[in-house]
C-alpha cells in the first residue's frame, strides 16, 4: 500500500456502514487516491503520533489486513475522521484513568 495523496469523500449514503466497535461513531467511508493512481477506503483511524512539527494517524484500509495499516500525515486524511477519532480516543481515555473510589471505612 502507498501513502495516500489525496482525499475523495464519499457522498452516497448507501455506503453508510456501522462500527464494528460498540460506543463508537459509524463514519462515512472515505476514499483516498493512493500516489500509485489506486483508490484506497479508509477502515478505520487507530493511533496517533507527534512527527516533528505534524501529526501523524495509524490507517487500515478496507480490503487489507491490519500489517498493511499506514501512518498518514493529517493533511492526507479528512477532518472529520481526525475529530472523530480524537473525540473516542479521548473519551476512552477517560474511561480508563478513572480512580477507583476510596475504600469505605467501617
């Protein structure tokens, strides 16, 4: 797979599909033009990371096995996803750092 090179929004809501991941948001897929000339469908965004100055997000792709996943610079990739991405990973985030109330004393 190759980085992708440029963003096209899918705009048929047939192709609507639902979250594998119970909670999370279904987005609309996305397409993206790979610099190879192909047409790649965003899967889903996993992970994120800090690349020098930019931002940098772990991509699968539909149709591709999780090894075949790329990490794209956010330009490459749609707003929405980011934000939606953001918004679950960080909310989950909360879920998982909440501290346990303290023991009862008796």
């Amino acid at each position: 797979m190759t980085p992708a090179s440029s963003i096209m929004e899918s705009d048929s809501p047939e192709e609507h599909i639902r979250s594998r991941i119970p909670g999370r948001p279904s987005p609309v897929p996305t397409k993206i033009a790979g610099d190879d000339g192909r047409v790649y469908e965003i899967d889903s965004i996993v992970d994120s990371r800090m690349v020098g100055d930019g931002e940098e997000f772990l991509v699968t792709w539909v149709g591709y096995p999780p090894t075949s996943s790329t990490w794209e610079p956010a330009p490459n990739l749609p707003r929405h996803l980011i934000q939606e991405f953001k918004e679950f990973s960080s909310s989950s985030r909360a879920r998982r750092h909440v501290k346990p109330p303290p023991p009862d004393s008796d």
